[in-house]
C-alpha cells in the first residue's frame, strides 16, 4: 500500500515541473505545475504512455507537431513513440496530474523542437538525449 498527498509532493524545480505522487512498480502518477510563460521540452517516451488530466489552468500542448488547448476538465493521452511539448500561454498556472505506464524511469527521449519548426522524424536513435 502507498498513501500520498498531492499538495505535499515535491517538484522537480521547486514550485512547478512534475511531481510524483507514486514511481512504480508498475505506473507512475503524479501532478505536474506549469507557470505562465513557461514551457517543457519537447519529448517523447519509446515504451510509455503519458496521459494528462487538467485541474487548474489552461496550456497548449503540441503532440508531433499539431496544436491541442488543454483545460480544466480535459484529459489527453500521449501514446508511445509521440513527441510532446507543453507551454502556458495564459496567465495562470497550469496544473494537471499525470499517468504514466509502464513504469520505465530511463524511457523518456527529448527532442528538440519548438512551434513553426520542422516536425524531427523520431525513433529509436533519432532523438536528442
């Protein structure tokens, strides 16, 4: 059994980035925390789905290079082998929680890229670490 709170989980940057409520055995959640302006670079996972549920806030999320407005109440799963890339265009923190399965700490590829950039052809090998 594990028991957890979400207003007592540590971020990766202090105030914003994820945070993991529960790493394993076999799926990870957690909440994650966007501030306005900021952005997450763009990623994907080889083996991993990620799904995002959002509480608070609204962000643009760029799946392999298309554009999708995420709000309160929207849910969005990134399936294995999908580039994402989150950034708070609004004036309020974004804030959702997310699940990630299987669980596979070393399965996650950044990709550089931004909006109004090529869309990088991804893969095993093709993306940058």
């Amino acid at each position: 059994m594990h028991k957890a709170r979400i207003d007592e989980t540590p971020l990766r940057y202090d105030t914003y980035g994820p945070g993991y409520l529960s790493r394993g055995p076999r799926t990870d959640f957690g909440v994650v925390v966007l501030p306005p302006g900021q952005d997450f670079p763009n990623h994907y996972h080889e083996q991993t789905e990620e799904s995002f549920y959002t509480l608070e806030g609204r962000v643009t999320l760029w799946t392999n290079g298309l554009r999708v407005e995420l709000g309160p109440g929207d849910y969005h799963r990134c399936d294995p082998m999908e580039m994402h890339y989150f950034v708070n265009e609004g004036e309020v923190p974004w804030r959702a929680v997310f699940i990630k399965a299987p669980h596979n700490p070393d399965d996650g590829v950044t990709v550089e890229w931004k909006p109004g950039q090529p869309v990088p052809e991804i893969g095993p090998n093709l993306g940058g670490e």
